[in-house]
C-alpha cells in the first residue's frame, strides 16, 4: 500500500467513517486508483503544509445548533448526499450546502471555509465537526454518515435495531 493510500485510509478513519469490517481492501483499491488518475506530482491535502491563521470565531467551537423547529427533513430519509468520493474537498461544500437549507444558523461556521487552502489534517478536524453538525438535521430514527454498505456514499440513513 502506498504511503497516499495509507494516509487516505487514516484519514477516513479519523473523521469518524466506520470502514465495515473486511472492506478495508476495497476501500484502499478505490484510493490506489485514484492516486493513479492523479498526478503523481500534485501533494494530498493532508501532506504538510502552511498552517493557516487561528479563527477567533471557530475557536469559540461550540455545540451544534439544532435545527429550528417545523424544518422538515423527512424528505432527508435513507437519501445519500456524496456518493463516490472520500476526499474532504467534494465532501464538504455538498454537506455544507444541504446543512444551510435546512439549518443556516449552524452553516454560518462553515461557509466561508475553502477545502483547497486548508492543510487535511485540519480538514478532518472540520469534516468531524461538520457530520456533528449534520447530526442536528438527521430526520428522527436516522444518522448522518457513510452507508453501512459503501464508505463513500454519505447521506442519511435510518438505524437499524
């Protein structure tokens, strides 16, 4: 396994995606492919960087604000948000963008936040508060995270007893 594919996986991992049991084969082919449709010459996000100035206002990193009453997210239900990507860059504009229709208090953190200028091991820490955040949305009986059967499809997805 190549040191990217590592770092990939570690990163999944890190922000909390459950990697089902036996899948971690599968899901380190899906990173050595896309490392190989990449440049080899382009750095990972994650690969040290400059490390960007503090922000006062995501110092005050607080609990997520829950979604105001009467917003309806059954439409939300078993409905996936990002299929087929990992990488913090696609993943979190989309999440960002479903979170301000349906709780914009809470996207206000967000918003201003540019994945290509943020080193990954800061993305993970933003992703891991942005799946907190997308909690508060989750319709009553489900979750925000990657389907048990695909790590790279993120969405909403109803607890299973």
């Amino acid at each position: 396994m190549s040191e990217k594919t590592k770092l990939l996986v570690e990163s999944i991992q890190r922000i909390g995606v459950r990697i089902p049991l036996g899948e971690h084969e599968r899901v380190e082919q899906i990173a050595s492919a896309i490392f190989e449709a990449q440049d080899d010459t382009a750095p990972l996000a994650n690969e040290p960087g400059p490390t960007p100035e503090p922000d006062p206002a995501a110092a005050a990193n607080t609990a997520p604000t829950p979604a105001p009453q009467g917003a309806n997210t059954e439409e939300l239900r078993d409905k996936s948000i990002s299929t087929g990507t990992m990488l913090a860059a696609d993943l979190i504009p989309k999440f960002v963008a479903v979170l301000k229709q349906y709780n914009p208090e809470e996207a206000k953190q967000y918003e201003a936040i540019d994945p290509a200028t943020i080193p990954d091991q800061n993305l993970g820490d933003i992703l891991e508060d942005l799946f907190k955040s997308m909690d508060t949305i989750a319709p009553e009986g489900c979750y925000f995270g990657a389907h048990e059967g695909d790590g790279a499809d993120f969405g909403f997805w109803t607890v299973e007893d």
